[in-house]
C-alpha cells in the first residue's frame, strides 16, 4: 500500500478520488455516532469507559481510616502520603493534636476526634487524657465530649479509640451521639465490641452511622496487614463498599508500607472516599 501511494506511476486524479472518498467516509461515521448519541443517549466516550476498569467499577468505594494520630506516631507522614484521600482519627489533647489535624486537612484528607473510651480490659494509660469512663457524671461525659471536639481542628466525624465498655452502654452512647448530632458529626462505629450499641442509639437520634468491617493491623505484621487487605478485596467482589481501620505507631510504618504497595493498584478497580462520604449516602451495609 505505501508503494502505491509513494510511486511515481500513480495517477493523481485517482489518488484525490481516494482522499476524498476517505473524508467523506470519516464524515459519515462521526454522523452515525452522533445519531446513536442523540437518538439512545448512549454517551461518545462509553465506548472508552467500558475498557477503563476504573470507570467501571466506579460504584465501588474503599474508605481507609487510620487511628491514633496525635502524638507524633511512627508512620505518620508515611499515611499522610498515601495517594487517595483517608480518614484521620486524631486523638485529642495529645502534643501533636492540632498538628496532625492541620496536616491531614491541609493535604485533602479527613479529620474526625479519636475518642477515648473505657474498655472492658486493658489498661489505664493507653486510653490517653479526656476519656469517657463510665463512672463519670452526664455533665462530665458531655464536657469531655465537647472539649475533644473542640481540641480537633476541622473534624467533622467521631469514631472511639478502644472503647469496648462505652459503646455498649446506650445511656453513655447517647449523651456522646446527641453532642455528634448538635455538631452536625457523623460516627464511625470502630467495632471494638461486636455487641455496640452505638448503631442502635444513633438511628434513635438520627446520627449519620458508619461501621468498620475490617481491621487491618491487629496483628503487627506486614504479612497479616496483607492479608487482611485480601479480605478486603474479596468483601468488594460482592460489597458495594467497605470500611477499614489501621493505625500509627508501633506498627504504623508496616502498615504504611503495605498500603503503599496495593492502593495503587486498588485504585484502578475502586474508589477510595472519606468516610462522610459513606455516611451521608448509605451505601454501607450494617455490619
């Protein structure tokens, strides 16, 4: 075919005949295309969209959320950096509170209050200052509440660090979700007790409620952090979404580095959101 164009030998009178045959066949297509656009609605680039998995799985969302920031915890920049926007849960009253919250909103992610409270075991300390216990008054609960709140920068959501104790107590659970409410908060049930109540008392009040399926990390390795992002991916083959938590500290950086190995890929298959946007469109089964 390029002989025949290139030669020496070809007439051109037929070699304009060609040319314009071609336009004319171009023009007749990009009619026809314009027509099924028109007539079916069906729009120019599906065709392209329908070969872009990204665009085809865009119905599917992946909401990361990582606990514990606020005091300068290992892996902090490195969540920071991933490449889709997260969920940050900001301990309140910590040296780096206001930091970490200021940092996180600043480069696109969300800020929620990782709100200490008193769980059925474990110790004391690791709750960190303004806890919930439930041996406080209704008048205190709600001041810590409201001073964690306020110690946030820029939060616009809740979920409970530990807090296996609270969360099954419904007269504790709905002084916290009534300040939530008041707020214009959501809250992220982190499922540190299979048995919360805070579901069932945020329907009551009309709170926006989120709840975490999978934890990521619980076991500090790399490999187990893999191997719950497999769960993950397996919930998103017939989940229309899926919330999960992994946090800063002691093992930070290892699940840092796993989520810096799959998110990239997971992001060709589905969308990585905040939380808000679970909360407020209820797209996420109750778990």
């Amino acid at each position: 075919m390029n002989n025949w164009f290139i030669s020496k030998a070809v007439d051109n009178t037929a070699f304009r005949h060609c040319i314009h045959t071609s336009s004319r066949i171009v023009l007749v297509s990009s009619l026809l295309l314009l027509c099924f656009t028109l007539i079916w609605g069906i729009p120019i680039a599906a065709a392209e969209s329908s070969l872009n998995p990204s665009d085809a799985a865009s119905n599917k969302k992946v909401a990361i959320v990582i606990d514990d920031f606020g005091n300068r915890m290992k892996g902090t920049v490195e969540m920071m950096k991933l490449p889709v926007p997260i969920t940050v849960a900001v301990m309140p009253f910590l040296p780096s509170s206001k930091e970490d919250a200021e940092m996180a909103y600043n480069m696109g992610h969300e800020v929620i209050v990782h709100m200490p409270m008193e769980p059925k075991h474990g110790r004391a300390s690791w709750l960190g200052p303004g806890a919930i216990l439930s041996n406080l008054s209704d008048e205190e609960i709600e001041k810590r509440v409201r001073e964690a709140i306020d110690a946030v920068p820029h939060a616009v959501g809740m979920n409970n660090h530990m807090g296996s104790k609270i969360t099954g107590d419904k007269h504790i659970m709905g002084i916290i979700l009534r300040v939530c409410k008041e707020k214009g908060m959501y809250y992220l049930d982190s499922k540190t007790n299979y048995r919360s109540v805070a579901g069932e008392v945020a329907e009551q009040l009309n709170v926006p409620i989120v709840y975490n399926q999978v934890f990521l990390d619980d076991v500090h390795t790399e490999a187990h952090v893999t191997k719950q992002w497999e769960e993950i991916l397996k919930r998103m083959t017939y989940q229309s979404s899926c919330v999960t938590i992994g946090h800063v500290g002691h093992q930070g950086q290892k699940t840092a580095a796993v989520l810096h190995r799959t998110v990239p890929t997971a992001m060709k298959a589905y969308q990585f959101v905040r939380i808000s946007e679970l909360a407020y469109q209820g797209k996420l089964p109750h778990q």
